[in-house]
C-alpha cells in the first residue's frame, strides 16, 4: 500500500512539474497536450494555485504550482511512514 501511494504523489508532483515547465518553456497553449496537462495541473493545484498573484505569470506558476507539488510529496511521504509503521 505504501509504494502505490507513494507512486500517486510522486505522479502528481511530476504533473505538476511538467505543467511549470511548459508554461516556462512557453509552450503552444493551443497544443492539445499542454491543454491537458494545464488543465490536469490546475485541478491537482486547488487552492495553491491563487496562492500568490505576481506581476509575472510565469512566477506565479512557478510559485503557487511547485508549492503545491512540495506539498504533494510531503503529504504523501508522511502518509507513507504512516502505512510502513502500521504494517
């Protein structure tokens, strides 16, 4: 149990990651798979992702975005100390 959820967070993160790197990268919005994966990303960001409102956007993503990725992985690290304790 604790490898799957491990491996659900660290895919988010990496969603999350990829999301801030395209929009870094300045890639094609018009791009079905950067819709996506944006799309995906703003859903799995919630309430981070109106954390911080700058100037720059591509601040902005990158510091409500990857905040929330930390927080992801943090999460799931100590879910996954919780399940190995309990096993």
């Amino acid at each position: 149990m604790a490898r799957f959820v491990s491996a659900v967070f660290a895919v988010i993160a990496v969603i999350l990651t990829v999301h801030i790197v395209l929009v870094l990268a300045d890639a094609s919005t018009t791009s079905t798979i950067v819709k996506d994966i944006g799309d995906v990303a703003a859903k799995l960001a919630w309430g981070f992702k109106s954390l911080f409102s700058l100037d720059s956007v591509k601040l902005t993503v990158f510091l409500n975005y990857g905040l929330a990725a930390l927080a992801y992985l943090l999460v799931g690290g100590v879910l996954v100390r919780l399940f190995r304790r309990a096993a």
